[in-house]
C-alpha cells in the first residue's frame, strides 16, 4: 500500500528547515507545492517575475546566463539539499539568471507573494525566514568571490560555440 | 616500498648535483598548454622515486627548473613528468621533440605521508595541472587499496575541454571502491556535470572526518580555501597534507632559494602538514 507523504514530513526533511519551529513550519507549509522538471527543463528565466523560491529535494539544478551570439553558460550547479531563487526577496523581485534542471529535479516551490504576505504580518515569521536566507546568500557571495580568485588564478578557457 | 627495492643502491642519487641524462621517448599533449613526456635513462638504471617527489630537469642551452613527478613509483624505468607551459623554460619544453636528451637531477623532497594515511579515509583534492602531483600518490593508494578506507578525488577544472589525465578519472571513477567528483568553474548549457568552485566537490564527499586524511595539491592562494572546507567537513590541520611552490635551484637545501620560513622548500618539503606551516601563510614576505 502506498504511504503518502504529507508536504508539512517532505519540506521539516529538508536541511533549510532544520529546527524550525512547529508553528513556523505549518505557517510556510501553507505556501508550498511538490514540483517536478525533466532534464533541460526551465525551472525560471532572467527577467521574469521571482514569483517563487525552490528547494532541492533531488536531483542537479544548473545556474545559467545567457551571453549573446552563443549559448548560455552554467555558472553553477546546486543539487539535493541546496535553495536557490533569493530574486523573491529583494524589489524587483525579478530573476537574474536562468535556472534549469540538469536532470530529473525534485523540488518544494514556495510561492513567493504567499510568503512575503505572512512574513509581512508576522515579523518572528520574518526574522526566521531572514535568519535562514541571510547565512546562505553569505556564504554564496564569498564563494562566488573565492571563485573569482580561481578563476583568476586558473583561468578558464572560452566555452565551445553553439552546439 | 617493493617498486623502490627493485632499484639498487647504485641507481640512487650518487653526486645529487650531476645530472643524468634521459631521452624523451614520448610526448603527450594532455590539454591546450599541458604535454606529458615519457623519459627513458640512456644508462638504463631504474630511477626510484616516491609520490610527491621532483626533479630539476634541465633542457640544454635552455635552462633547469623544478618538475614533481606524474608517473607510478612502481615503474621505476619509465620517469613521467607533466609540464604546464607558463614560462621562458617551459614554453621550449614544449617544443622539444621525442629523440631529445635531457637532465634529470634527483629525486628530491619530503613525499606524500602515504603511511599516515593507512587505515583512514583518503580525499584528495585539486584542480587543473595540480592532478599531475597527486597522480603518483592516486596510484600508490589505489595500488594498495586494501590498506585505505573510502578514496575520494575532488578535481577541479577551468572548462570541460581542459580536464587533465580525464582517462584516468573515468577509469578510477569506473572502479567500485574509488569516488570522483569533478567540478568545472563553466560549461555549456546542458552540461550534466557539476559546475562550481573545488569547493563543491568536497562538499558532497561521503568522508568521515574525523578519520579522514586530505592531499591537497592546489595554487597557494586557494589552498587554505580547499583546507577551510575541508575542517567544515571534520579534517583538522593535522590531518591536511599540502604542497607549495618555490622558486627551486640547487634541490638539496644549500642555494636558499627556497627558503620558507624556517625551512627549505626543496629538503623539507614541497610537502607539508597544514598546522605545521598555517601560521607561515599569512606571513605575506614569505
């Protein structure tokens, strides 16, 4: 007989919500949805409206920038474990990159104005919410910066033209 | 070591300051820059050397520098040597043809600690031409298997046309008891592979770290990145193993060249234990 799985077990399961609070957790719960890509699939597009944010719960998710004249190049891969899509959180909210499943993808959507109405009138709710987003984009702004040096130090060769 | 008994005493380093001559029998061009050459002792004496060691390889009329050896210890007829063209000396290495007679002065350098590592899980971690040191050590452990825990090689390229000894990662990949993960800084759209810093490969090891021992075999600036990811995974210091460069002349500790704090480079080193020289890193005169 198959178990199903209640959204609430599937997102506490995900290290972004290691310790959240019980109330917390049914707050953003409320706002979430399974989703599913297949490989090459585009998860969002640079310019559209961040109407969403993502956590990977399987599977390899490629970073990408278009370039003009050629195609786009991956900048970085994120995969099971990761978020990504912090474009919800700061005015314009709109995506700076594209995103795109490098495989099959499992991911929990949170519907970004369905957050951002809680987080508005509950600011524990939104202190929280900061409190986890704020050490990751951290943490990412250094990498990217140590990858500056990399690439600095090892500098990558031109991508192949269209393939 | 077995390989190193198969050499006698005589093939070792009699006067460490004279040369002994080897042609070139094969030049491998690995990756744009990169070439491998395959040299073989005119005097027929093996050269018995450990992972981690090097050479100062002279071209003639050219110039001598410091080469680490990319073969196996355990072929000590056959000495292999990676070579990235980044200079006035290297940029003629790579137009040297098979046929062609050079110097090979050594082998000098402290090893890989290969024994320390026994019993432990072993990640190595490196990137670009960084891979052609390690290679002997790689071999070695997998050659030995039996005696190591979980193997694991986080390598980090520029791009995905650029991947050195790619061959011998997706052999050592193939084997059920080896992981390798492999990151490239970019790729194309619809790469399946991972993009991102070295970082990100050590990331998603499955070590224990706290009985994990790392080589690490990176450009000194990004070094204590890969040793910082590392202690957020469980390695401490004192069990991260690095290699520096210096600018090398003499090999046997005497010239001063490559003086590092305290020590010479060329004699006690080029491979050291990460506490033992942290403080030194941001010594920024060094």
């Amino acid at each position: 007989m198959v178990q199903v799985v209640g959204l609430e077990a599937t997102l506490a399961a995900h290290p972004f919500a290691h310790d959240l609070d019980a109330g917390v957790l049914e707050l953003i719960v409320g706002c979430c949805s399974n989703a599913v890509y297949k490989p090459g699939a585009y998860i969002f597009r640079e310019a559209e409206a961040a109407q969403k944010f993502y956590l990977i719960r399987h599977g390899l998710v490629s970073l990408e920038i278009h370039v003009p004249q050629t195609a786009p190049i991956v900048v970085e891969t994120l995969e099971e474990g990761e978020i990504f899509g912090w474009s919800w959180l700061v005015p314009p909210y709109r995506w700076s990159n594209d995103a795109r499943a490098a495989e099959q993808v499992r991911l929990i959507e949170i519907d970004a104005a369905c957050l951002r109405g809680k987080m508005e009138a509950d600011r524990a709710l939104g202190y929280e919410i900061y409190k986890r987003f704020v050490p990751i984009m951290g943490k990412r702004l250094a990498t990217t910066r140590l990858r500056l040096v990399e690439l600095a130090m090892e500098p990558a060769p031109p991508p192949p033209k269209h393939r | 070591m077995d390989a190193l008994n198969a050499v006698t005493a005589a093939d070792l380093i009699a006067d460490p300051m004279l040369p002994r001559q080897f042609r070139i029998a094969q030049v491998t061009r690995e990756v744009p820059g990169v070439f491998t050459w395959t040299l073989k002792s005119l005097d027929r004496r093996g050269f018995g050397f450990q992972p981690g060691q090097f050479n100062m390889v002279w071209l003639p009329g050219v110039g001598e520098i410091p080469l680490s050896i990319s073969g196996d210890c355990r072929e000590p007829y056959t000495l292999v040597h990676t070579i990235r063209a980044v200079g006035p000396v290297t940029n003629m290495m790579q137009q040297a043809r098979p046929g062609t007679v050079v110097g090979v002065r050594g082998p000098f350098g402290r090893p890989w600690p290969i024994e320390a590592a026994v019993g432990c899980d072993v990640i190595f971690v490196t990137s670009t031409v960084g891979l052609a040191p390690l290679r002997p050590l790689i071999v070695e452990v997998l050659h030995r298997r039996d005696d190591f825990g979980k193997v694991v090689i986080c390598y980090g390229s520029r791009g995905t046309e650029d991947i050195l000894f790619e061959a011998d990662l997706h052999e050592w990949r193939a084997r059920f008891d080896t992981n390798v993960h492999v990151t490239v800084h970019a790729a194309h759209s619809g790469y399946r592979g991972r993009v991102g810093g070295v970082a990100a490969a050590i990331n998603i090891a499955r070590i224990d770290g706290a009985a994990t021992q790392a080589f690490v075999c990176r450009s000194e600036a990004l070094t204590r990145q890969a040793v910082a990811t590392l202690g957020e995974r469980g390695v401490t210091g004192d069990r991260v193993w690095v290699t520096l460069e210096r600018s090398m002349k003499c090999g046997i500790g005497l010239c001063g060249h490559c003086q590092f704090g305290p020590s010479f480079m060329c004699k006690d080193g080029p491979i050291y234990r990460f506490d033992q020289i942290e403080a030194l890193y941001s010594v920024r005169e060094l």
